[in-house]
C-alpha cells in the first residue's frame, strides 16, 4: 500500500500513538515556545525602558498577538495552497527575522520598530498554533485527543528554556536582553532544520473534485463550536491578561528580574506539562469535563493572586492559571474537531485562532495599561468575569446536549 505521509500504517486494533513526525511536531512546539516566552518575557520590559510612558510598555506584546490575528487568514491561505509543511517553513524563516529586527530594534533604541518586529512575529505564531491540529493528523484517528495533548506538552521545553534563555543572555551584550533575540533566531533556524524531516498527509495531491464543505458561518453556529471557541478565546485571554502583566507587577513590586522569570517558568511548566495526560482525561471524562475544571482553576488562581505579592504568591498563582489554561484550551480543541470535517479544517481553524489571536491582543493591550495605572488586586478582579462566561457556556452546552439527547430518543 502507498502511504507517501510516512506514517506507519498500524493494525486497527493496535494503533500507535508516536511516530517520527509527531515526535518532531512536539520538538517543533517546544522551540515555538522558546520564542512565544522569551517575548513575553523581554518585550514588555524592553519596552517599557523604551516606552516615553509606562502603560505603552506591552504594546510590543499587543503587537506580537495583533500580527497573529491579522495573519490567520493568511496562514488559512498559505496552508489550502501549499500544505502544512511548507507554510510551517514560512512560519519558521519569518520567527528568524523577526527575531534579528526586534534585537537590532532594542540595540538601537527604537520602541516602534521593536512594535513593527513584534507585529511581524505574530506571523510565525499564528502558524505555530496550528501544530496542535496538525498532531491529530500525524496518528490514528482514534488516539488524536491524545496526539493534540503531547504537542502541547512540547511546551514544557519552552517553559524550562525560555524564561532562563532571558536570565542567562540578559547582560551578554551591552544592550540589555539583545542576546535573547539573537538566540531566538539560531533556535528559529534549529526548528527550519527539524521541519525538513517532518512529512505531513496533505503532501498528497489533493483531488479537485473535493468538495468545499459547509461556509464558515455554518460551522461557526454550531453550539459544540460556539463553546470551542469561547473556551480557547477566553481561556487564552486570561491566561495572557495575567501572564503579561506578571513581569510588570513583579518590577513595580522590587523583585528582581531572576524571580520573574522563576515565576514564568513554573507558569509554563504549569501550561505544557499536563499534557502529559490531558489527553487521557479527555478520552475518559470527556472535554467539557475537562474544560469545567479548567475554568475552576482559573477562578481558583484569581483568588490566590488577590492575596498578596510575596514571590510564593505569584508563582502559585500562575502555576494553577498555566495547568488551568491547559485543560481548557486542550480541551477546546479537542470540541473544534469533532465539529468539522476534513476539508473544512483551514477555514474552521483559522477561524478559531483568529478569535484566540483578537482576544489575546485586547488583553496584552489591557494589561500593560491596567497593572500600570489600576494595579494586580483590580486586574485579577476583572478577570472573574471572563472565568464567569466560560462557566455559563458550558453549562448552556451540556444543557444543549441533553435536549438533543432527549428528542433523539424520543423519536
């Protein structure tokens, strides 16, 4: 039998999870998130110290969200057109790049080109969001909940990595975090290299007699997607709310720099590690189980953070908001693929980044401005009410379910 995806054609009765393209997939993921923490990490104290007024000091944050949003349907595009793997490859040259503009941008003092070098980044990270859906497509169907979760779990490499890649090239040049960037680029053409390896199954000629499936209004309507959405957007969007204003609130509150990123380490380790078995927890309890205990888990981090500002408070605090973040946004996509098929999956998940993408750009853009003019305590407040529409949503869907449950008997 042909099988030009080099994926290992497994008994159905005895399917298997790994494979060397999803083992890849997962490097891949981790060096994403190298990119996507040091920026988090470095951007909004870089610009701050290049800002002319404190609250601007995330808008390279927003920037790099705002680039992402504008790019998914880019991306949707490059992806019908050339497949996975060389739109990952653009994805990949562009992190390069942006990477080398953001370090020239801090060296020569340039707030707005260290916006613009951000804004181009998020090209590379709205490409990087569809690793996750790539997994399921790199192993047998019914292990994809699974395949979707250890990609996430790739992420732990970026948590270790990332936050102590800023710590330890801080100082390296004269210009403060310019090391960083700079080794984003060498690890930006290290996943170039990976990608090469890696074979996807839309390498095969598509037929052109494949339907075009149902318009996206259609499939966006559906309540099983509507909630996708509103989990992955808003869990997203807290996650980024907190996680961005972190470095900024630790600052204002005299912690050094080395504990910032402590307490971005244990985040990420808190978002990506998990995944480990995510996956498993979704195949027994079901994802809006899994999501419902997400969202608990952000309420319970908000409340945690509105104790106080000692280190043993933050680093709590986002541990729980990164394991809360996981179960949710894993969960989510584990709902968005059951509730398309397969030649609609650029535009339903382009769709579905570009909600993530719009959210976390009005939070990035609402966290630098509140944590610097209204404080945490009121940030981690108006994050309730986020939390609170993620609840109502599931409740409405598992109500949802049941009626059509109930008809369907009926008849």
């Amino acid at each position: 039998m042909n099988n030009p995806s080099n994926i290992p054609v497994v008994p159905e009765s005895n399917p298997r999870l790994f494979n060397k393209n999803l083992v890849l997939l997962i490097l891949l993921q981790g060096i994403f998130l190298i990119n996507n923490v040091t920026f988090i990490a470095v951007n909004g104290l870089v610009g701050l110290g290049l800002s002319t007024v404190a609250w601007m000091a995330t808008l390279p944050v927003m920037a790099y969200v705002v680039g992402g949003a504008i790019s998914t349907t880019i991306v949707a595009r490059t992806q019908k057109k050339f497949g996975r793997k060389k739109s990952f490859q653009l994805g990949l040259i562009v992190a390069i790049l942006s990477s080398l503009l953001c370090g020239y941008a801090a060296m020569s003092k340039n707030f707005w080109l260290l916006t613009l070098g951000t804004f181009i980044a998020g090209f590379y990270s709205a490409n990087a969001q569809l690793y996750r859906f790539a997994a399921a497509e790199l192993t047998h169907a019914s292990l994809r909940d699974k395949a979707v979760s250890w990609v996430l779990a790739g992420g732990i490499i970026g948590a270790v990595i990332g936050p102590n890649l800023a710590v330890w090239t801080k100082n390296s040049f004269e210009t403060q975090f310019l090391g960083a960037y700079l080794t984003l680029s060498i690890a930006g053409l290290i996943g170039l290299i990976i990608m090469h390896f890696i074979h996807f199954p839309d390498e095969v000629k598509v037929k052109k007699d494949t339907p075009p499936g149902r318009p996206l209004s259609e499939i966006l309507l559906q309540p099983v997607f509507l909630v996708s959405v509103i989990g992955a957007a808003l869990g997203y969007g807290i996650m980024n709310l907190l996680m961005a204003a972190t470095p900024l609130a630790m600052q204002v509150c005299g912690m050094p720099f080395s504990e910032t990123a402590l307490v971005l380490e244990w985040h990420v380790i808190g978002m990506f590690a998990p995944g480990f078995f995510t996956g498993s927890l979704i195949k027994r309890f079901g994802a809006i189980q899994i999501m419902a205990v997400g969202a608990v888990l952000n309420l319970l981090c908000i409340l945690i953070a509105l104790t106080g500002t000692d280190l043993h408070q933050f680093l709590l605090s986002l541990f729980i908001l990164g394991v809360g973040w996981n179960f949710l946004f894993t969960g989510s996509t584990s709902l968005a693929i059951s509730a398309y098929r397969p030649e609609e999956k650029d535009k339903a998940q382009g769709a579905i980044n570009f909600f993530v993408f719009a959210t976390m750009a009005i939070t990035s853009f609402s966290s630098g401005a509140l944590v610097t003019t209204q404080g945490w305590a009121l940030l981690n407040v108006g994050s309730l009410a986020p939390v609170a529409m993620i609840g109502i949503a599931l409740i409405w869907l598992v109500f949802k379910n049941r009626t059509l449950a109930r008809k369907s008997l009926s008849h």
